[in-house]
C-alpha cells in the first residue's frame, strides 16, 4: 500500500516540468489560437523526445509500455502548462485504439495523430496539423478525411468534422480508448485546476483594496480554501483511476467540478482583469470551459458511474 | 504506486471481518444519547475490548493490537461495513487518548487507559465556553493553584460538552494564569463528573436527546496527579495531537462509503419514483470514494514521517459537507415519509452538526487559505482595521472601518479531533 508516486514517477514529472516550464507555452498556446502552429509542434517534439507520446504505445512497437499513472501525471502537467494540441487524441486515445502497429510507432515517435469518435466526442483536434486522422464509428476506427473548422470557447482548440475514407474499420477496443481518453482530459482539468489557483492566490496576494491584501478578507479567503479541497479531492480520484480502483469517468467528473470551481473562483478573485483575453488567466478559464465537456460530459459519465453501481 | 494490502494486513483485515460478522447486533442499539442505549453502548465497548478491538492502534499492553495506520483505516471500513454502532468512547479513545500516549506521565496512562479501553469509564470533552466558541483561546473558566492541597481548584463554566450527560470523566482547558494573554497560562485538566462542585445539566439536541451538556465548575478542586502536561502549557498540549502519527485524528473514511453504498441501496428501491436523485446518488459515491483514496494517500505520507498539519482542516470541510449532502439525498428518495423517523433521518440530523462541531467549518477554511495556500492573516481585533481611510483616494466613495472584518485572528481553530 503506497498510495503516492514513486520516485521514478516523480522524477518523470519534473523532467517534464522542467521542460514546460521553460517553454514559455503561454506564448505557444497563444501562438496556436492564431494559427501559428510552428512553436507548438516544436514543443510538441521536444515532449516527444521525453517519451510524453510514447507512453500507452507498447514496448514493442517502440513505445515505452508505461502505466496510466505516469499518463495522468504527464497530462496534469500538459494541463497546468497549458500546452495545446492534440494531445489526448495522440497519445491517450489513439496508442490504445490502435492495432496497426507502424503508425503506433510514429506516434510514439511523435507523429501528430487525431480523432473524432461521435457521438461524445463529435469533432477532432487540431485535425489540420495532424499526420493520422481518423474516425471511431460503431465498428471500428476508419481514416478520415478533414472537413470544416469550428471555433471553440478555449481559443487553442481548433475542432474539425470528419468524415470517414475507407471502409468499415476493423474491430478496435474504442471503449477502453475512450476511458483513457477521459482519464487523460480529467488529469489536464487538475493541472488547469492546480494553475488557475496558484495564479488566484498570487494576486490576492498582491492586490490591494481598502488598505488590505484582498486575500485577507474572508470572503476571499473561504472560496479559494474551497477550490484547494475540491482539487486535492480529485487527484485521489484521478491516480485511483489510474490504477483502476474507480471508472475514469470518476475522475473526469471529480477534476472537471474541482477545475470548474478554480475557474470561476479564480475570474471572480481577479475581478476585471481576469475577465481580459491578454491576461494569461484566459488562457486556462476557457481551456476548463472547453475540457469539461469534451470526452464525455459530466452528465454522460455521471450516468455511467450510476448504471455501473445499481449493476453492482 | 499501489492500492495492494499486504499479507499481514490482508490477515488481519479477514480476522476483523469474521469477528464482526460474528458480533456485530443484528438490530441497532438504542441511541446512545439515552440512559438505556447508553448502557447497550458501554456493553458494546466492554465486547468489543474482551475480543481486542476496541482499540486496535494502541499497545498490546493496554488491550491494542499495535495495528499499523493502513489496519487501523481497515478495521475503521470493515467495522462501518459491518453496521457496527458507534463508539460511545470516541472522545476518550481518539481524543484524549493520543494527548496521554504523548504527555501524561506512566501512572496516568496506567491509571486512564485501561477503564477507557472498556467503556467502563467514558470520557466528555469540555472545550467550549458561552463566550469562547470558534475562538476557544478566549476561555474563562479558571484553575486557582491550591499549594496546601496540593492542586487546583476550578471555577466557570462549560457547554456543547459531547457525552457529558452520562459520562464519567471529562478532558478540558482551564486559565491558570490569570495575567497570561490568550494562548499562554491555560492547564489540561482530568475531573470526574461526579466531583463536589460539579453541575451537569443535559442539553436537550436538535433530536431531543442529550448528545451534550453544559458543565459548570464551583471551587471543584483537582490533584496534581490530574493536570496532563505541564501547568501552563495546557494549549499546545491540547493542539498536539491534531497531527498524531496513531492517525487517531483521522476521520475514517468507511463510514462515508458505508453510507454510501446504502445510499445506491436506497436509489435501487426508490429510484425510479425519483429520478432527479440521480446525480447526488453518484456524487454522494464519489465523494466518498475521493475520501477514502484521499486517506490512502495521507495514510502513505503519515508512515513517511510527514504530518497531518493543516490537512486535517481540508479534511473535516469534505468529510462534513459530503455527510450532509450523502443524508440530503436519501431524503429526497424517501420522498414524502422523509420526516418520520428513521435511520436515514438520525443520520441527517447528526451529518447536520459535522460543519459546527470539532471546529466551525469557517475556521477550517481560515486554516487551509492562511496555512496552506499562504494567505495574509486577518488583522488582529485590537489594532485598526489596515488603512481604510487610505483608500477613499483609490476611488472609494465611503471606507469606513467596517469594511474590515471585525472577527479576532483565526491563527488557532479549535483542537482539530474529531470526534463527538
């Protein structure tokens, strides 16, 4: 019984951290909003050199056959750093759907792939940028040709219909993709979580109002005491998902509500600022906004969780 | 990183079970707020000691098992699994207990431990005052020294004292220097309910039973033998325990997932009449789900050598507002029969003190934004409110001090056991 990253996982997450950290990926994601993919790719390679998209693709195919834990502690920090790209698509959903093995391992070697996989997950991400498109349909997963952009809430999501090009796809474990799918937004929606309070309590540290710090008062203080509990509920959620002592949806619900919260706590604490897209806050508000939803709503997973208990 | 019990665990997990399952009352003991489940209740005890589990963390020497952390969490789940009742020695037990473990001397561990590891006697925690509630280090009640004695003799006032109506003895925090400011010159003092100048008075609960009682303190003298830690030092002694490695501070999640699962229980039979219970069945689940995994994670880092610190604050706001919200629920699928009296009710009635008791919700809230996120602390009462004036020139129409929150600081919350 040891229910906290080992050291080699930790070791891992502060490679990865490291990195991000140094990237200025506020600047990639704003960079991505406008179309200019070219820092986000390079980023995108640079994760890749650290084995971020080689983790659920089998060791022998080239990838590094690591666990979901190592999954969800790379995408909180995806999350947190607030990289965009089709990141879930190409290396939580895609490594597990799968079965041909020469384009598992250019994923893991840090090809660009996306899906759409209707009905929960209608459009795919970032579709224009990626080497492997494709669809989930009832019976597998078929290629797919790009079909028109939408614009999302969260600025960095460019999302695109798809249609299916060849045949009826082969048989493919699409329900355990999607799963690793919701796990790997939930672990993105605790990192956002985790990032929009600690830039929410360094303003209210700085910011001054009636001669106090804001985060002196108690009004202040009791709703970003309740974003810190709702976030440090979640993660045992997420890392049991991980092990599978829960559904994933269990933690895509738990994360999306305790990310939800900082979100709109965090806009609230900010007051106007926050409300600006150039206040960096924006980036992770409408990326929470935009997560929530995708991979599974919280009303589908919640569903699910219940039909999974009264069949217990 | 695992989820797996060992083998030993895995044993003593199956041992706990079969005894309980042996045991445990068919049909739930009166309530232990009257004088007749009272009784039941101290039986319950004296049982559940003869079989070694009344206090399964402590040493075998007084009547423990010397379990680990992860089998006390496991006894704590396969107890609430089992329906078992509960534990009318909790304040002594989880409270008191650990404080005597860590500062009172061997003849009052010998003397305490063993009568509380039965039941025979209960122990009533005696915190609260009329005028000193979340604020507790602004107590009144007075211990004057008494050398010929050899003691002390205390004199005020008591109330919301747990268990006091039918207990024996009581724990709590007295001003012994009466030049001291707040936190400094308070005692820990032992004392029989039944001593001269003792007056108990039954408080009758929102239920109508007396779960607690008001105490009052009339020149009721205490030997030496009874002060725990040093005179004077009574507040940190009181605090100390709140991060006890016997993890007796934890509030264990098997009950929450009890709960819990008969909730889903509930929704099965109820359900389909009322289907907008659904999403707070699931939540209810995860909720308690997210407790136990949570527990999982502080029981790794306690036998890490960390402290449970402040997270026992994030604990006790999740653990209150997820009981509630867990007994809401089976309200609402009882449907109109909600208000008669059942089982579901007695539990949301009690769920409804978890955010008052053990330190104010609010309190814990002020704890987790000042010790664990690092906000700014609120200004002290007696000073001035920062600089309201100040800040008519930012654009204010009107600052006035009120604008300030007037509460005195929220540096100390209540000791942070839990029990009630």
């Amino acid at each position: 019984m040891r229910f906290e990253p080992t050291s080699d996982q930790r070791d891992f997450a502060a490679a990865v951290d490291g990195l991000l950290s140094a990237s200025d990926t506020v600047a990639v994601a704003r960079a991505w909003a406008e179309g200019d993919t070219e820092p986000g790719l390079r980023l995108w390679s640079r994760l890749a050199e650290q084995g971020v998209n080689a983790l659920l693709v089998p060791e022998d195919v080239g990838g590094l056959g690591a666990s979901r834990v190592e999954l969800v502690i790379a995408f909180e920090l995806l999350g947190r750093h607030g990289v965009p790209g089709p990141w879930v698509e190409s290396a939580a959903y895609l490594p597990v759907a799968l079965t041909d093995t020469e384009t598992l391992a250019a994923l893991a070697e840090g090809a660009v792939g996306t899906v759409a996989a209707p009905p929960h997950a209608p459009l795919a991400l970032d579709a224009d940028v990626a080497d492997h498109v494709y669809l989930a349909t009832a019976t597998g997963l078929v290629g797919g040709a790009v079909g028109t952009g939408k614009v999302s809430v969260d600025r960095t999501r460019r999302l695109f219909e798809v249609s299916g090009v060849d045949g009826d796809g082969s048989p493919a474990p699409l329900d355990a993709a999607f799963d690793s799918a919701a796990l790997a937004t939930a672990a993105q929606l605790l990192g956002a979580g985790e990032r929009l309070l600690a830039d929410s309590v360094t303003y209210v540290k700085q910011r001054k109002q009636f001669g106090r710090e804001i985060g002196s008062y108690q009004a202040i203080k009791h709703a970003l005491a309740d974003v810190r509990i709702g976030l440090d509920f979640a993660r045992p959620l997420l890392l049991g998902a991980a092990l599978g002592e829960v559904p994933a949806g269990a933690a895509k619900v738990a994360c999306g509500d305790a990310a939800y919260r900082a979100s709109r706590t965090g806009l609230q604490v900010h007051g106007a600022i926050g409300y600006t897209q150039e206040f960096d806050l924006s980036v992770w508000v409408t990326k929470v906004r935009a997560l929530v939803t995708a991979w599974g709503t919280p009303a589908l997973h919640r569903g699910r969780l219940l039909e999974s208990l009264v069949g217990a | 990183m695992d989820l797996e019990l060992s083998e030993s665990e895995l044993a003593f997990q199956a041992e706990a079970r079969e005894w309980l399952a042996a045991n445990v009352p068919a049909q739930p003991l009166p309530s232990m707020d009257t004088a007749e489940g009272w009784v039941a209740h101290q039986e319950w005890e004296r049982r559940l000691a003869d079989a070694r589990w009344s206090v399964v963390s402590w040493p075998r020497a007084y009547s423990g098992r010397e379990a680990s952390l992860v089998e006390w969490v496991v006894f704590e789940e396969e107890y609430y699994r089992a329906g078992a009742p509960g534990r009318v020695s909790q304040n002594g037990i989880f409270l008191l207990a650990p404080i005597i473990f860590d500062h009172g001397t061997q003849e009052q561990q010998d003397r305490f431990l063993p009568t509380m590891a039965t039941g025979e006697q209960v122990w009533a925690q005696c915190w609260s005052e009329p005028e000193a509630g979340s604020d507790l280090a602004s107590l009144r009640s007075t211990a004057r020294r008494d050398e010929a004695r050899g003691g002390w003799v205390l004199n005020g006032q008591k109330t919301w004292s747990s268990r006091a109506s039918f207990a024996h003895w009581g724990f709590g925090l007295f001003r012994s220097d009466p030049e001291a400011q707040r936190h400094q010159g308070l005692t820990y003092f032992l004392f029989p309910l039944d001593a001269d100048g003792v007056t108990v008075r039954p408080i009758a609960q929102l239920d109508g039973e007396a779960g607690f009682a008001e105490v009052f303190f009339e020149d009721v003298f205490v030997p030496d033998r009874d002060v725990l830690g040093a005179p004077g030092d009574g507040w940190r002694v009181a605090m100390s325990t709140a991060g006890n490695e016997r993890g007796l501070s934890l509030r264990s999640p098997g009950r929450f997932c009890a709960a819990a699962d008969r909730l889903v229980e509930l929704w099965r039979e109820h359900g389909d009449a009322v289907p907008t219970a659904a999403d707070g069945v699931v939540d209810a689940w995860l909720k308690a789900q997210a407790y136990r995994l949570y527990t999982w994670g502080t029981v790794t880092r306690l036998a890490d050598g960390g402290e449970m610190g402040a997270a026992g604050s994030v604990n006790k706001v999740w653990w209150s507002e997820l009981d509630i919200a867990l007994h809401e629920t089976a309200l609402d699928l009882l449907g109109p029969t909600a208000e008669l009296e059942s089982r579901w009710l007695d539990g949301y009635t009690f769920s409804l003190s978890g955010p008052i008791y053990a330190g104010t919700n609010e309190i814990q809230r002020n704890i987790v934004a000042e010790r664990i996120l690092g906000l700014p602390r609120e200004p002290k009462a007696s000073s001035k409110q920062g600089e309201p004036k100040a800040s008519s020139k930012q654009g204010e129409p009107k600052a006035s001090s009120k604008q300030g929150e007037p509460k005195a600081s929220s540096k100390q919350g209540e000791p942070k056991g839990v029990a009630r």
